[in-house]
C-alpha cells in the first residue's frame, strides 16, 4: 500500500520564490488496483507522479509504501524497493541495444519473456530486439520500449505518464490489455495518469487534480458521465472520444466538460 498525507510540494519559479505545486495531497492507493489520475494541464498531475518516485522532494507531510517511510529514500533507493516510472518523454540511449535495455529491466537474458514484452506493448520482437535506442526510433517506439521495461520489473507500484502519448491506435489496444493483465496477475499498485477514455476504463478508481490538490476521488463511469455534447446530433464518434474528457471545450470536435 502506498499513502500520502498532508504531501506538499515546492519549488523554485523563475525569480527564486517558492511555488506550491501541490497541496495537502492525501491518498491511499492500495495493492492490485489501477488508478487513473487526471485533471487540467499544469494541475500538479505529473508533479505527483514525481514526487513519489522521488524526483521532486517532498517538504511537508510523508510517502510510505507498505508502512516504510520514502521521503528520505533517493530515487535509485525507490526503485530498489519496487517503485518504477515510465517518462511521458523517454531517454535515448546511444550505444544500447533494446535487448541489453530489457535484460537489465528484467534481470535475465530469457529471450522469450523479452520477446514477450515486447509484443506487449505492440512492437514486433524481431524487429526491435536488436536495434540501438539513438536517434532512429520515434518517441512512441521509445515509449513503449520504456513500458515494457516497467512491466518487466513486476513492482510494488508502477507509474506511468501519459503512456498514450505518440502511440498509435493498434499498440494504444495492446497497451491497454497489457495493463489489465498485469492488473489481473499481479498485486502491483499501477498509477496512470491520462485523460484518455479508454485508460479511464480500466481504473478502479479515478483521481481528479487540479491546482495542485485532489478535487475528486471517483469512479470511471462517473468521470465518462459528464460529457455533455455540443451537438446534439453528434453520437460521440471516434474522433471525439479519444479526446481529453477534461480540458473544457473542444470546438473542432464539439465537445464539451
């Protein structure tokens, strides 16, 4: 189980000053659930991701995982107790191979589970296996080679941000059956933080942040309720329904939250 109280968060603007990213942040995320966090661009989403892996340090209130206190642990000591991150934004290595890359995630060579973990993010194995991680792969391809490397490390809690993003709508499909097998095998706590509808679905429970606070703790379905169209004629195509459900009025698409 991983808990937050009373987590604050600050950090130095432009000028010097102190800025509060987040506020009183109080949460209790329990074991073998998904949870989905999402909210306004700039509300503190991805700011509460770092700070529990340890990227940005806490300055009021404490992050336990299974009772033991985390918020004097650095970020190498988080992963050695189970605590992984998938970057919205993934680093490039030049020089390593993905199978090196993988390998080292999942602490064997075994090449079948790394052919498989592969497959479970939507790339071909044979393909990739053996491609260096420079400049020839897109960010979507790094992305999904990180997750993979997440998935390989059967952690306490696994957070990934935005895993979405730069993938196409066939390995989105794969993603999204990965996370609800791992969900299903596995007692890890899985954070994702997304707008995207078809990540909601799979949560257990939906965390709302805006302005550097939780404004909401809820369900999917109440979340996917509040979309309200625009045009009434409009049945919620394709199109719109891979829009964020929460950044206010989409006109291109007629959407409204």
């Amino acid at each position: 189980m991983l808990e937050l109280k009373n987590v604050n968060v600050s950090v130095k603007d432009g000028n010097g000053d102190n800025v509060d990213i987040l506020k009183d942040i109080n949460l209790t995320l329990e074991n073998n659930k998904i949870y989905v966090v999402t909210g306004p661009n700039g509300g503190g989403k991805t700011s509460l991701a770092k700070a529990i892996i340890g990227i940005y340090p806490v300055t009021g209130g404490s992050v336990t995982l299974d009772g033991e206190e985390l918020s004097d642990k650095s970020i190498t000591q988080r992963a050695e107790m189970g605590v992984g991150y998938a970057f919205q934004a993934p680093t490039r290595f030049k020089g390593l191979k993905v199978r090196e890359f993988l390998t080292i995630a999942a602490g064997t060579d075994d090449e079948a589970l790394l052919f498989a973990l592969l497959v479970d993010v939507g790339l071909c194995a044979q393909d990739y296996i053996d491609r260096e991680m420079n400049s020839g792969f897109s960010g979507g391809e790094l992305k999904r080679i990180e997750i993979a490397s997440i998935l390989a490390r059967k952690l306490k809690v696994a957070v990934f941000d935005e895993p979405e993003a730069g993938i196409d709508l066939w390995s989105f499909q794969k993603l999204t059956e990965t996370f609800r097998r791992l969900n299903e095998t596995n007692d890890t706590t899985i954070v994702i933080i997304s707008h995207q509808e078809r990540i909601l679905r799979l949560a257990d429970e939906v965390i709302v942040i805006a302005g550097g606070t939780v404004s909401e703790i809820t369900n999917p379905d109440k979340i996917l309720g509040e979309i309200e169209l625009e045009d009434p004629d409009c049945k919620l195509c394709p199109k719109c329904s891979e829009r964020s459900l929460l950044s206010g009025v989409n006109e291109e698409y007629g959407v409204r939250v």
